[in-house]
C-alpha cells in the first residue's frame, strides 16, 4: 500500500465513524513532514553556517576576555609591585628625614651649648672688667677723699709754712701712687 492508500483508508473510516477527524490530522501532518523536509533540505547549511560562526565569535570573544583578565591580573599584580615599593620608599623617606631632623636637632643644641659658653665667657669677662673698672673708680675716690680729708686735718693742725710743705709732699706721694697705679 501505498501512502495515498493509507490516507484514503483512514479518512474513509473518520467519514463513516463520525468522531474524531483523523483524515484532517493525517493530511495536516504530512504537510507538516513535507514542509520540515523542505526546511531542513534547504536551511540545513546556512543554520550550520550560522552556528558555527556564532559559535566562532563566541570563542573569540571568550578568548579576548580571558586576554583582558590576563592583562589586568598582570597590571594589578604590577601596580601591586609598585605599591609595595613606594610603600617601602615612604618609608625610607620618612626614616631618613627622622634621621636628617636627629641630627639637625643634635647641631643644633651642639651650636646653642656653644653659643651659651661664649655669653658666659664673655659675661665672665665683662663682669671681670667692670669689677677692675669699679675697684679703680672706687680706689680713686678713696684717694680723693682721703686728700680732701687729709688736706682739711693738715691745715687745721699745722701752720700755714708746715701746712704748705706736708701738703705738697702728700700730694706729690698721693699723684706718684696713681701715676703707679695707671700703669699697671
């Protein structure tokens, strides 16, 4: 038998039956194997075609993003290279700068330690020199003192010839010991 001979038999026994339709499914299905055979025949190739490039890019791209992430994991791990040497370089610098503001400090307190013996010596000095200068100013008014005294007792106590005599030899004395003193 052939396959219009089965279509014919099954659509006789739906028409005398009177239920299901099977001729209308049977003649529907057969337009369907038809038009898949057709499709398949005919979209076979460029569906292939289709797939096998979609699945290409699909390849390329996964393979360009496995590049980025390689590139990326390379840059990080460079960057974290970097990072890690400027970390150790901060903190050199600040070490060294440590250092430099130690021994900056340390000359620092050398100078002042040295400033502060030059002002003691030079205030030791100057103390010293006022001292002389005072006992000289103070020695001199004793003198002068002590020749208006010794004046005033002389003439009190002597005559005017004897007054006159003693004075000028304690004068010429007293004028001798400061022309000593001055040159000293």
């Amino acid at each position: 038998m052939n396959e219009i001979g089965i279509v014919n038999i099954i659509l006789s026994g739906a028409a005398e039956g009177g239920g299901f339709d099977w001729g209308f499914v049977l003649e529907h299905a057969v337009n369907l194997l038809i038009l898949i055979g057709v499709l398949v025949y005919f979209l076979k190739t460029p569906v292939r075609n289709f797939l096998m490039e979609r699945r290409g890019k699909i390849g390329y791209e996964i393979d360009e993003a496995q590049k980025t992430i390689t590139e990326a994991k390379n840059k990080y791990e460079e960057y974290a290279k970097k990072l890690e040497s400027i970390e150790a370089e901060i903190i050199s610098i600040k070490e060294t700068v440590r250092k430099q503001g130690e021994n900056e400090r340390a000359e620092i307190l050398k100078q002042a330690e040295m400033a502060s013996q030059t002002i003691k010596k030079e205030t030791s000095d100057t103390i010293a020199f006022e001292t002389e200068n005072a006992k000289r100013e103070i020695q001199s008014e004793v003198v002068d003192i002590a020749l208006g005294h010794a004046e005033k007792i002389i003439r009190e106590s002597l005559g005017e010839s004897d007054k006159e005599r003693f004075m000028q030899e304690f004068i010429n004395s007293i004028e001798e010991g400061k022309w000593r003193q001055s040159q000293h």
